[in-house]
C-alpha cells in the first residue's frame, strides 16, 4: 500500500504525496521538536523535510525503508536548521510551548512540567547524544537504524546512548532526587 | 566480575545495546549484587520516565496544517525535476566542453595549414624572401646547397 503511494508520488502524483505527508508529518514533526527545541522551528524543519522528499522521491529505492529514509532527511534537516541558526545546542525552553493536551488542567500542568523538566535534562546533552537517545529510545529504531539515519558507525551510536543515559542518570540524582527516592540512598 | 566493569555496561545493558554473552554476565550478576541491582533500576527508572515523557510529546504534537503550508512551497514542477533538470545540465556541459575543444583543435590546425599555405606562395611569387640562416658565430660554416626545385635550399650549420 506504501509502496503504491511512494510510487504513485515519484510518478507526480499530487494527492499521493498529500497522503504520505499527513501520513508522517507528526512523526516527522514530533522528531524535528525534540532536536531542535521549539515546536514553530520544528513546523519549518518538517516542511523544509517535506520538500527534500519532493525533490529527491524519484532517486529513492522502493525495496529500501521509506521511513528511514524519511528520518534521515528529517535529522539531516534539523541539523542544518541548527547549523544556520549558528546554535548547535537546543532552543531555551520558553520558546517551547506545552503540547496540547485533553483532559484535567492540573494533570496538563503537571504534565507540562515533566516536559519541561525532560527538555532542561535533554538540552544539557550534545546534540548527536540527543538524536541517538530519541531514535533508538523514543522510536525504537535498532541501533544499525540509528547509526544508518545519523549517518556514522553503530560504535558511535552506541557510545552516544551510553553517555546520553548515564548523564540523565546523573542529572536525575542531583536535580530531582525525590524521582529516584527508594531506589537510590 | 567486578562491579566498575559492570556498572560501565549498565547504560547500554539497560536499553538492551549489549551483545547476548555481556547481557547473561551482566544479568546474572545483578541477581547476585544489591548495589549494581540498585544502579541499574536508577538507570532503567530514569530512561523509562524520559522516554515516557517524550513519547506522550511525539505525539500529541498537533498535525496542524502543514499540508496547507507546505502545498504553497513545493516546486511547480514534478517530483525530482529539478535532480533531472541539474543532471541534464551537467550532461549538457560536458557534451559542450568536449565540442568545444573538438572545434578548437581543427581551427588550429587548419589556421596553421592555411599560414602554411600563404607563405609558399608569398615566396614563390618572389613577394616574401624566408630568412635561412643568420650565424654571427665565427666558428660556424655555413654551407648551403641547392636542389631542382628553385624555393628549396638546403642549409648546413657546422661547427
């Protein structure tokens, strides 16, 4: 079914293309907001995406994964975007407004705040720990998936996620001790 | 096993990045030590709340309406016109270059032939004298020597 829509869309099929964007685009988009901190930049980021895919769709190989070729573009965008901005460190964390959220306005509070607490730990990461800890944790790619999106040997993705989960295991500690109350004396 | 070299592993033993043999040796010595068993929960406990929290952020980011943006931005022509339109180019300039130095090289040699041809016939006109030789060098003898046709001189420089 995928692989109809890629090749319909590679042929200039319009709607296909439509499809395969709203297909992805949170996923794309929730990707761009965590590596590069504000959900407006990300809406860039997602649609600077959209457009390399538009441009480059007729050079992608259907017998390959779609959607790790979508992320690769999508990291490679966020970079650049971080690149151009002349910050390779993540945006302050006003610039992130809470997601939106159904339900009680206290639990949305909380739950803003937990984010914003996730945010604080994950910006003190380098950007390359940053992406690694999303892509394999947060979207579950292998790390052979991984090191292919970020373009570097599985060594490095692997050394990446080790210091990553250290450091927000340290960070943790020292921040918010009451987290780990129970397990850690 | 000591405990630094398990607790080095511990970060990728808890997001199951380790090969099969270092995760038995590291699970079977959790089961053993309190404190490493304690380490590894504080890891496990932190990466699961981060990953919890960013999962819940992933996707609830609103699609808003970036199809309605982005439809404005795409280029007015097909998908990948513009990878085909730089090729074709290049591919173009390459079959330019290569004409190019084709016409140059026959312009020479026939500008050449054609110089050839105007100074044999200035000197059989008797319009233009060549120069043959011109020796300042006390030492050198020349000789020269004349053959049936009347424009040809041969000329010996010997020293």
């Amino acid at each position: 079914m995928e692989n109809e829509l890629i090749k319909s869309a590679q042929k200039g099929d319009i709607k296909a293309f439509e499809t395969l964007v709203r297909q992805y685009q949170q996923r794309v988009t929730g990707l761009a907001v965590t590596i590069v901190g504000s959900r407006s930049h990300a809406l860039d980021v997602a649609q600077e995406t959209f457009i390399r895919v538009y441009r480059f769709l007729p050079s992608f190989n259907t017998r390959k994964n779609f959607f790790t070729w979508l992320y690769k573009i999508t990291v490679n965008c966020s970079y650049d975007f971080l690149k151009r901005e002349k910050k390779y460190r993540a945006l302050p964390l006003e610039t992130i407004p809470p997601a939106q959220h159904t339900g009680d306005q206290t639990d949305s509070f909380l739950m803003a705040e937990m984010q914003e607490k996730i945010h604080e730990l994950l910006d003190t990461l380098s950007v390359p720990q940053k992406t690694a800890f999303i892509l394999r944790d947060v979207h579950g790619f292998s790390c052979r998936e991984t090191a292919h999106i970020m373009d570097c040997p599985s060594g490095t993705v692997r050394s990446h996620l080790h210091f990553a989960r250290k450091r927000l295991r340290t960070l943790v500690k020292s921040q918010y001790p009451e987290f780990l109350e129970g397990i850690v004396s | 096993m000591k405990c630094s070299f398990i607790r080095k592993n511990l970060p990728l033993y808890a997001g199951n990045d380790l090969n099969f043999v270092y995760a038995r040796v590291i699970t079977i010595h959790l089961a053993r030590c309190k404190s490493c068993r304690k380490e590894y929960e504080a890891i496990q406990r932190t990466r699961d709340w981060a990953v919890h929290e960013l999962q819940k952020e992933t996707y609830t980011v609103s699609d808003s309406d970036l199809w309605q943006d982005l439809v404005y931005r795409l280029p007015r022509e097909a998908p990948g016109y513009s990878v085909k339109r730089k090729r074709f180019r290049a591919e173009t300039r390459k079959k330019l270059a290569a004409c190019l130095a084709v016409f140059t090289g026959l312009a020479v040699v026939i500008f050449s032939l054609l110089q050839h041809a105007t100074d044999s016939q200035n000197i059989k006109s008797g319009r233009a004298v060549p120069v043959i030789a011109s020796i300042e060098d006390p030492d050198v003898t020349v000789m020269t020597f004349a053959t049936d046709d009347p424009s040809v001189t041969i000329v010996w420089f010997v020293k």
